[in-house]
C-alpha cells in the first residue's frame, strides 16, 4: 500500500511540474485563455 502511494504521488508531482513548465514557456491553457479574454476586450 505505502508503495503503491509513493508511486502515485511521484506520478502526480510529475504533472504538475509538467503543466508548471508548459505554462511558464506560454503554451499553456491558461495564458491562451488569458490572452482571449483580453483579445476579446
């Protein structure tokens, strides 16, 4: 079971650090919404 957690967390960590980059080097989801919103303004 402890295992099985250490894996899962290591997993989700990953992601986050994954998305944290993409979002930083602007290709995210969020900056693309951002600039939508202000384009539509």
């Amino acid at each position: 079971m402890n295992k099985f957690f250490d894996t899962k967390l290591k997993k989700t960590l990953f992601i986050i650090v994954v998305i944290a980059v993409i979002e930083i080097s602007g290709h995210g989801i969020f900056v693309s919404l951002i600039r939508f919103l202000n384009s539509v303004n």
